[in-house]
C-alpha cells in the first residue's frame, strides 16, 4: 500500500498533531521506508521459533519475602483524628 500526504495528515490528526505539508511530505518518506522495513520482516520464516518475552535467557534475582519492619500501626494511630478496632475513620464521601 503506498502512502499518500492525506494518510499522514489524517493520522496526524487523529492523534491531534499539527503537521504541516512541509512536514507531511518528509513523513511519507519515512513511514514508507519504515513499511517497506516491516515487509522485509514478513518474509523471515519464523517456523519453529518460540516466542520470547526478552532475548536473553535470564531469571530475576528477587529478594526474600521477608517483613522487614516492625509493627507500628498504634504509634501511627495515636496522631490519627478517629481510629475504632484498629480502623481509620474518615468521612463519609459517598451517599
């Protein structure tokens, strides 16, 4: 499919991008090029090949599930305006 000015000026403007036709002309150039790249592509044979989710075979390192502070929820409610059972109490926003 070959691109035209108009396809770019509508593209442009649905993303709500003001393109001038200076512009418009330059883009058709590179988003051409950037299809043609992408036809190229097309053709490899991917047969057989598993997808990946990044290159490289290679495992987080993830630390340990561990608390590593101490509780301090009654310090925290002492400053707090309204507490019950453990609760903060805030006002009623939703009727």
């Amino acid at each position: 499919m070959a691109l035209e000015d108009s396809h770019v000026r509508r593209a442009a403007h649905l993303a709500r991008i003001a393109v001038s036709d200076d512009q418009a002309s330059s883009f058709v150039e590179d988003l051409s090029r950037i299809l043609d790249m992408v036809d190229q592509l097309q053709v490899v044979n991917t047969d057989g090949v598993a997808p990946l989710a990044h290159p490289l075979d290679a495992t987080q390192r993830l630390r340990a599930d561990e608390v590593t502070e101490t509780n301090q929820r009654d310090t925290f409610q002492r400053c707090a305006p309204a507490v019950e059972n453990g609760l903060y109490l805030v006002p009623r926003v939703v009727e």
